[in-house]
C-alpha cells in the first residue's frame, strides 16, 4: 500500500514537472505571445489602397454622327440640250457665280440678236411718237402702239436673254465639284441633274439622340466631335440645331453641329462620336470602375478606416474609360481600397501594403 502510494506520488511530480517545463520553454521562445498570434497572415487581407481625390467632371451622352457637306447640291439646267463644253471639271474648286459649262444655245442666241433689234427699234419708234405726241401733232392711239409695241418687244427680249443666260450653267455656292453625271457632248433634259457640288469649307454633323434627353439637349450646349479615323482629331463646339420632331423608327431626334473645315480633311459620310454636354461637375469623384461590385444594396465599394476595411454604397454617375464617376458615397481623403476587395466583407481586418 504504502509502495502504491509512493509511485502515485512520483507521477504526479513528473506530470507537474513536464507541465512547467513545456510552459516555461513556450514563454521564452514565443515573446510577445498573442500578439504574434494576431500577425499571422491568416489574421489580415492585404490590401493597396489610394487616397479619395474630389475632381472637375463633365457627364456626356455619348452618340455615333455621321459628317454632311455644309451645302450640298445637284445642279440641272432649265433649258434641255446638249452640252457644249464644261469650263469646270470635276474636283475643281469654284467660286459662286462661275460658269461650270455651257448648253448649245446658238439658235437661242440668234434669236436673242433679233429681239434685241426689235427692242432697240420699238424703242426708238415709241420715243419719237411721245415727242410728236407731247407736240400735239399725233393721235393718242399712235402713241398708244408704239408704247405697247415697245413695251411687248422688250418683254420678248427679256424672254429671250434669260433663255440664253440660262444655258451658262453657274455655282450656286462656293464649292468642289464632286461628281459629273453627262459628259460633254451628251444630251441634257431639262431638270436632270448634270453635277453635284459640294461646299465642305464647314462640315455639319449629325446624329440622332433618344427621346429620353428630349428635355436635356437644346442649342448652344457644349459638344466634342471626335473622328477616330483622323487620329481621333477632336473639335469643341457647340450645338447648332435641335430637331422639333421625334423618328418614328428609331424614337431619337436630330441634332446638328457646324465645323469650321480649312484643311479640307473631314470628308463628308466620315463618323464621328459626338459627346454632348449633359451636366458638369465642379468637385466629383473619380474611381476605376472594376472596384465597384454591384449587389442588393447597389454598388458597392470598400475604404480602409484604421485597418478596418468599410463598405461604402455608392451611386455612379456616369462610366466612362473604364472609370466611373461617384456622387455619393465616398469623402475626399478616404482610403480606397483599390486591390484585395474581392472578397471582403464590412468590418474586416485589413493591412494596408507599402
């Protein structure tokens, strides 16, 4: 009995023994303790973050237009016949008022001759019958027919000189000539288009918008005109006209907007993406739009506050270039989580990396 006791008694020392010893050797090789514990990666998200920076933003609506001639017209002559010459050719500039070509019109100018004639005599008839008249030495009545003769041969020869003046085919507008329909030589009815011209001194753009900014656009609002195909050359201008009437088809309405053309290098049918100016922002945030996630709540975003990371819920403004525009839900300042978002919920550790 008494060796019974002895042995539990030795045990009991060696398990008190083994228990100090393991406790003692932990408490010197593991300093700092719970803290080292809470600095174990499992502990934390790493995350990279960015200061929240209030900036000037423009929201746009943002459109495809297709680039006009500023003028545009199919020149037909009045008078048919076959054309005699074209003093302008295709691809020349002309100014308004050139003769472009001209229509046979040798019968016509024949006749021109002979009315002049007739004009110049009842004019000079009627002019000796009113001095004669005045004198009293005539009757009314011959005074009368050589007024009405005069006055029936100049309306006849002013008949005849718009005729022939109408055969001279001239530029309505200053221009290119841009395609020739009849050649020289070749018959031309009256009213069939002979050229086009085209003035692309300014280019008109125009595009469609739909109906739901009916109430946003108006003339004078600011727009860029941007010509991918021109190396994205942009032009800041303003819009010229606003149509009174919605497409029945496609439910947009028009809009127009004039450049100024020098160069002559916007070619009309070119596309265009035009931004109309929908509202301004003085002070707006500006974030990548890949850190916002969308769930129940709206769109979300998460800022790092003392090594927390916070949910924000956001509302976009407008996306654009891969950024969004934020009007709520963010201050300037804030910490930004930019990576390591994922999967992170509200209230979570985070440590910021360097």
């Amino acid at each position: 009995m008494v060796i019974k006791m002895k042995n539990i008694f030795y045990k009991v020392v060696i398990s008190f023994t083994l228990v100090t010893f393991v406790f003692l050797f932990y408490s010197c090789s593991d300093t700092g303790g719970n803290e080292k514990q809470k600095e174990e990666p499992g502990q934390f998200v790493y995350v990279e973050i960015q200061k929240v920076k209030l900036q000037p933003f423009v929201n746009y609506i943002t459109l495809i237009g297709v680039a006009k001639a500023y003028q545009r017209a199919n020149v037909a002559s009045d008078e048919g016949g076959r054309i005699k010459q074209f003093v302008k050719d295709k691809g020349e500039y002309v100014k308004e008022g050139d003769v472009i070509l001209t229509i046979e019109n040798d019968v016509l100018k024949a006749n021109l001759d002979a009315t002049k004639a007739q004009y110049e005599l009842a004019e000079v008839n009627f002019q000796k019958q009113e001095k004669v008249y005045s004198e009293k030495v005539t009757s009314e009545l011959q005074y009368l027919e050589a007024k009405y003769q005069r006055d029936a041969a100049k309306a006849n020869y002013e008949l005849i000189k718009s005729r022939y003046d109408k055969t001279f085919i001239k530029a309505p507008f200053p221009g290119i000539i841009d395609m020739k329909y009849i050649e020289e030589g070749e018959f031309a009815a009256p009213g069939v288009s002979i050229i086009s011209i085209l003035n692309i001194d300014r280019i008109k753009v125009e595009a469609g918008v739909p109906e739901n900014y009916v109430d946003v656009v108006n003339p004078g609002d600011g727009v860029k005109i941007i010509f991918n195909d021109l190396e994205g050359e942009t032009f800041d201008e303003k819009v010229s006209y606003v149509g009174s009437s919605i497409n029945i088809d496609n439910r947009t309405f028009p809009v127009e907007v004039i450049i100024n053309n020098r160069n002559k290098k916007i070619k009309p049918e070119l596309n265009a993406v035009v931004k109309i100016e929908k509202e301004r922002f003085n002070k707006i945030a500006i974030i990548p739009e890949d850190i916002v996630s969308k769930t129940d709540l709206g769109s979300i975003v998460f800022v790092e506050e003392n090594g927390v990371a916070k949910m924000r819920v956001v509302k976009i403004e407008s996306r654009y270039e891969n950024k969004a525009a934020v009007t709520e839900g963010l201050k300037e300042g804030e910490n930004l989580i930019l990576v390591g978002f994922q999967n992170l919920v509200d209230g979570e550790k985070v440590k910021v990396l360097e």
